[in-house]
C-alpha cells in the first residue's frame, strides 16, 4: 500500500517523496486513515516504527482542509513528555508540513517564556509543548483552546511517571469536550489503560506491534558484573569493541555526571544530558550528538523516549531503569526504520529484580555473558531458562575470545571527536523537505558547533567516584580540573 492509497493529499505525498519515505510503515497504514476520518485512536507500535508520522500526517491534512485560527487560538495541540521530544516532534510536523501554509510552534520550560506568549498572539494550528510550561501559558491567558480540534498524547505514560498527572488533569479541564483525541507509545502501562478509558471516545484501537515489545532490530545482551567494575568495563568495552556513537543510560543524575567526567578522562568525547543542566546545553549536547560531533552521550531517563537518533548503532545501559517499560524505550533509540542496532546492559547482582522485570515485560530472557577480568564477584542470581540462540556459552577462560560476542553496527563518527578510535566515513544524511516562505515557522534549535577536543572533565566537587582502578583515578583528577574551568556544576 502506498501512501496516496491513504488518500494523502499531494503536497503531503510530495514533501513524503523528497523525505524518501516510500511506503507507509505498519502503524502508519492502520492509524492515517483513522485520525484522517475523525476519529479517537489508542495506538501501540514498537520504538522507531513511524509512530510520529502516524499522527502528523493526518492531521496536517485536516488541518489544511479545513478551518482557521483566530488570535491565541490552538488547533491541535500535541502533549509530550521531555523538552527534546517536544522538539523532535516540532521539528516532525514541520517537515511533513514543509508544503503547507500552517502556523506551528513548540513550548517548554527551562527557557524564557515570552517568546511562546508572542508567538501565541496571532494563535498557531499545531502547538507541541511539555505539559508544565503549556499550564502557565494557559494561566497567563497566552492561549485559548476554544478553537481545539485534536490533542495528542505521545508517550503519555511517560508523563504520567514524570508526575505530570495533575498538570494533565489541569489541561484535560480546560479542553473541549468535543475534540479528536490521539494516545500514542510503545509501551502501556494499566495507568494509562484507565487514563485512555477516560479521554477517549469510541477509539479505534491500533496494534501494530506487540504492547510492550521490544523492537525486533535490536540486538541484546547483558554483561553481569559487580558495580564497582561497572565504569571500568564500560571503558574497556567501548575500546576492545571500537564502539561508533553510543548513548549510555544511568540511573541518577549524579552517575551521569561521573561517568562523563570519566569518559572525556580517558579520551572519549562524550557529554551528558539530564534534568539538571540549563535547557540551552541539553540540547546543544544533542544537537552535537545528532550531528556525530559527540561520541558518547551519557543520558537519564529524559532521553528514553521518542528520540530519533539517525542510524545510532548502540544503546548501553550502565545501570538497569526501575521502570520496566523504560528499558523498551531506552533501547528503542537503535534498530529504528529498520536500521540494525545493539544494546548492552551491565547488570550487578543488587539488580536482579530489575532484570527480572523487564524479561517478564519482553518476554524474553537475555542472553548473558561475562567479559574476562570483569567477572561478577557477587553472582547474578538467574532469571529463567536462557532461549536457545543465546550465544553465552562461555569457553574455558584461557581461550575465551578477546572480540565481542554481539556484533555492534558500525557507524561513522568524524575523526576529531574521536581521537582514539577508528573513524569511518559519514553516513550521508536523510534529505530534508524544502520549507517553502510562508510555511511552517523555524525552529529554535541552537546551529550545531564545530567539533572540538575532548575538554578536562568537569566533576562536582566533593563527588564520590565509583570507578575503581584506572577509572578511578582518572575521574580522582577531575574535580581541580573542573574547578579550574568553572563549569556548571551538573
Ligand atoms: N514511512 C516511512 N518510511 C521511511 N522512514 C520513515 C517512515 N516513517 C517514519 N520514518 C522514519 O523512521 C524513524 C522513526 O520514526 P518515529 O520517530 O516517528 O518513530 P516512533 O515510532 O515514534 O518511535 P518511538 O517509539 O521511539 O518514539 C524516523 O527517522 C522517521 O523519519
């Protein structure tokens, strides 16, 4: 089926050709024609399967057909839950609106509200934004939703988890009642069963995948080791490997920052993104990301969701998430469009339950396998059977081959960033859509920098550090240094 089979309207299938999206993926082919005839829609698709076009494609389409905004109007207004996804999805609806004469913005918090009250002022047909920041422009009176058509709720489990609960009830009260409403994830948690039992009317209800799989693409294992060997192994891992681009999930803000400082230590470009850096350097240090002028990005939770990394070939957990379903989330940032990808857990006897909870939410037990001179001291109880085609088989220690057990795609990272490691080429980039005078507003994403050399790491003082051997007293040096650059703390 092909995307004018949808009955896209041809500035739509235009802008799809040039994207070089040649046919509907599955969740699209289900939920188009849906959210195109009005309707409310529960959709569940795994991580990277065009969920994202699913929506913003139809609705674009009715927005243009019909109806008009009036001053602080908002037409349809798309909730999600972290600052980057609000941009990502922004910068989605822009895209696939190139050829469209609507008026689209995005708003979040972390940065002056102002400029989203002017925008607000001749009203917007799409505005995305992260629920904290869209209640005070409400209650500033910025905006009206007299004139709201759809909401859109993309990963609003998630929200839920962030403590958003009362934020969204706020702005559910102030919507009209008949609207179009949209819920979309890859994951469902029972919460947001009830929460969909209660916003939408008469859903269709599209499964394009299985609820709370993980994306088939993705390649994972799982290294037991003790905790404090975690850094180490890491390390070691990212050079016996000859990792590419990787994005490194940790549990707290705090084991972010030390794991960064440890990681520019020992050579790596890498930097971080959590809840307490200023807005303008999480997404700057995405952008760099994005852009393969970083190597590493070492994350929280608030880079799980919806984020489009092209081709990024790993996922690493250094620490397990507490949520189950963040894990799908987290390794779902590889493997996306059908793209090969990889994900290494490094898992510690204290996080048995954890595991457990994912393989029971997947479906699946991990495979396992210990790298020599990282075996866990403490053992890591076992979950289950392991499936057959594990590969964890461990040879007699001696003969136990240096080379990784699961192949990580290779990816192209530019040479300066990544002055210890091997540097192929470029991948080209995906085309982008011409975005026509009059069309979808601009961005306002920070230009991507020059790359630069790996800088001193910057540590709080007073930190712990939890690396042992040469991680630790690498990351030891790191507090005078960063006292000396005087960066910010977090
Ligand atoms: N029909 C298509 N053909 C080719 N590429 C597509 C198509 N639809 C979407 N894509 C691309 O697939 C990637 C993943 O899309 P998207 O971010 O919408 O996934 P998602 O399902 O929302 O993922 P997540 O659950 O992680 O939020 C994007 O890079 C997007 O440009």
């Amino acid at each position: 089926m092909s995307f004018a089979a949808l009955q896209l309207i041809d500035p739509l299938l235009r802008t799809l050709a040039e994207l070089g999206y040649d046919d509907p993926t599955p969740v699209q082919k289900q939920a188009i024609p849906a959210v195109l005839a009005g309707r409310d829609l529960m959709a569940a698709a795994q991580t990277g399967t065009g969920k994202t076009a699913g929506f913003a494609l139809p609705l674009l389409q009715r927005l243009t057909l019909a109806g008009a905004v009036g001053p602080h109007g908002v037409r349809c207004l798309v909730l999600v839950p972290t600052r980057e996804l609000a941009e990502q999805v922004y910068d989605s609806f822009r895209r696939y609106g190139a050829a469209l004469p609507l008026r689209a913005f995005v708003a979040y918090g972390g940065v002056p509200i102002e400029p989203q009250v002017n925008k607000l002022r001749k009203g917007l047909d799409v505005l995305v934004a992260t629920p904290g920041r869209l209640l005070d422009l409400l209650r500033q009176g910025a905006l009206t939703f007299a004139q709201l058509e759809t909401l859109v709720l993309d990963e609003a489990d998630r929200m839920l988890d962030l403590g958003f609960a009362a934020d969204l009830d706020a702005v559910f009260a102030a919507l009209p009642a008949q609207r179009q409403t949209l819920l979309f994830s890859a994951t469902f948690s029972d919460t947001i069963h009830a929460m969909a039992t209660q916003l939408l009317q008469d859903p269709v209800s599209v499964q394009a995948s299985p609820a709370n799989a993980a994306a088939k693409t993705v390649r994972q294992l799982v290294y037991t080791t003790d905790k404090k060997a975690k850094p180490e192994l890491l390390v070691h891992l990212a050079r016996q490997q000859d990792w590419g681009q990787a994005l490194i999930f940790a549990k707290t803000k705090k084991g972010v920052d030390q794991l960064v400082a440890l990681l520019q230590d020992e050579g790596f470009s890498a930097e971080a993104i959590h809840g307490d850096r200023p807005q303008p350097a999480r997404l700057q240090a995405l952008n760099r990301f994005k852009a393969r002028q970083v190597q590493l990005l070492v994350a929280t939770d608030v880079a799980a969701r919806g984020l489009d990394i092209q081709a990024l070939p790993l996922v690493v957990n250094m620490d397990l998430p507490t949520v189950a379903e963040d894990y799908v989330h987290r390794i779902g940032r590889t493997g996306r469009a059908g793209a090969a990808g990889a994900a290494i857990s490094l898992v510690a006897a204290d996080e048995v339950e954890l595991l457990r909870a994912i393989e029971t939410l997947i479906k699946q037990v991990l495979p396992r396998v210990e790298e020599p001179g990282f075996e866990a001291n403490h053992r890591v109880p076992s979950t289950g059977t392991p499936p057959k085609a594990a590969t964890v088989v461990r040879p007699a220690k001696a003969a136990r081959p240096a080379v990784p057990r699961l192949a990580v795609p290779k990816q192209a990272v530019p040479k300066q960033a990544v002055p210890k490691l091997a540097v192929p080429k470029p991948a080209a980039p995906r085309p982008s859509a011409p975005r026509p005078a009059g069309g979808f507003e601009q961005a306002p994403l920070a230009p991507p920098k020059p790359a630069r050399k790996p800088r001193p790491a910057a540590v709080p003082p007073g930190r712990t550090v939890v690396a042992t051997s040469r991680g630790a007293k690498a990351a030891a040096k790191a507090p005078a240094k960063a006292a000396a650059k005087g960066r910010p703390k977090r």
